[in-house]
C-alpha cells in the first residue's frame, strides 16, 4: 500500500467518520495525528489504534481555532519532519428553522465546517507546497449538492458543505504546481451521531467504515486520477 509510512493527519478523529478513517489508515501502515477537541474521545481513538498494533499522535484543539490548526502542524512538522495526508473530517451540525436562525448558531457551523477546513488547508498547503507533494482530503455532503433533496433546519450546514465543495475545486487548480492533490466526498446518510442528531428520520446507507475505505482510496495512489473532484455518494440502506 502506498499509504505506509505517511504521515496522516485526521481531523474530527474522536468519533465518527474521523474515528474510522485514523484506524484504517493506522491499520493499513500510515503513522496518524488524531485531531479533536475532546481529549475523552481521542484517548479512545488512539488506544484502540495502539491495541492493533497501530501508532497515533493524539492533539486536542478546535479546528474553527486558527491558533489550534496552527498548532496541530507544527506539532505534527516537530515529530516526524513533514505531512503527507490531510484528511477533513471534522464537522457539526445544528437543526434550526430559519426563521429562528440566530447569527451564533449559524456561525457555529460554518466556523467548523467551512471555517475549519480552510483553516486546516491552508496549513497543509505551506507545508506541503516546500514538499513539493501531499493529498488533501475534504469531506463535504449531498446536502450540498445542488439538485438533492434537503431537509428543514440544515440551512447553516448545507452552505457549509457547499462551500466545503467550492474550496476544494480551486485548491486543486493551485495545488496542482506544488503536486499538491485536492479532492473532496460528498455522502448521504451516514450511521454517526451527527445524523442521529440532524436528521433521525433517515436511514443510514452507510457505516464509517465505509466512508473510511472511500477516503483510503482517495488518499492512496489509487485516487492520483481524481484531484478536483466531488464524489458524490448516492447510498441505499
């Protein structure tokens, strides 16, 4: 696998998706930089990924934290010289009619989700462009999608997620002279918290596990095709 040896950073590692992805990818060979703001969570993640043989560097911040995402790559540039992989999965949200919507919880969200994945790309992209080489992955969502059904209460979160997709096809175009790959997934329902919370009426297609294996292969050579690209990710349970 192409994916030994590199230096993995894993936002949002705590749970979720985040969780997953940091176990595949330790699992499969990568040394991972566990991000969260919940030092409880990312305790979890890193000793299930020590008990499988696996190696993790856990660091508690908030990605929305300019400071924080600075932080989290000097630390990762500190231990073992450089980056490889950024992977975004980091993420909230909040259900609010917009008629109630109140500019803090609207900017909550987008400070996470919009926020915090420029915030994150931005340091991997000084980091990578002296490299001359590294993979950003972005987690985006149908939701903002153009076209796809949406639910009531998510306006904050679709513009994120949108926006999320929007980033990710210019920082392909100025990635591409530092071989800086850019790429982004767009999934349905899928089996987290954050669903359960957002919208518990659907069904989940999808496990994290899942969802991990998809952003492997994005990560991997195995996606060196798909730079600028939006998978969107159509799922039946």
């Amino acid at each position: 696998m192409s994916i030994q040896n590199k230096i993995a950073i894993i936002t949002g590692a705590g749970r979720g998706v985040g969780r997953a992805t940091a176990q595949l990818f330790a699992q499969k060979g990568a040394q991972v930089v566990l991000f969260s703001r919940t030092q409880s969570h990312l305790d979890e993640t890193a000793a299930s990924i020590t008990r499988a043989g696996g190696n993790a560097l856990a660091i508690v911040g908030d990605v929305a934290q300019e400071e924080d995402a600075q932080k989290l790559f000097q630390v990762a540039r500190a231990t073992y010289g450089h980056v490889d992989i950024l992977v975004n999965c980091a993420g909230m949200v909040a259900v609010r009619p917009f008629v109630e919507m109140d500019v803090a919880t609207w900017d909550a969200v987008i400070a996470v989700n919009l926020r915090g994945t420029f915030l994150c790309c931005r340091e991997a992209f000084r980091c990578m462009s002296e490299q001359k080489q590294g993979i950003i992955v972005n987690i985006s969502s149908l939701s903002g999608v153009k076209g796809v059904e949406k639910f009531p209460g998510l306006s904050a979160y679709n513009v994120s997620k949108s926006g999320v997709a929007g980033l990710t096809e210019i920082l392909a175009v100025e990635g591409k002279p530092y071989n800086i790959r850019v790429c982004a997934v767009s999934p349905g329902a899928v089996d987290t918290e954050m669903l359960r919370q957002a919208a518990p009426h659907l069904k989940a297609g999808m496990t994290p596990e899942d969802m991990a294996e998809i952003l492997l292969f994005l990560a991997d050579d195995s996606g060196r095709m798909l730079s600028g690209s939006n998978i969107e990710i159509f799922s039946n349970a």
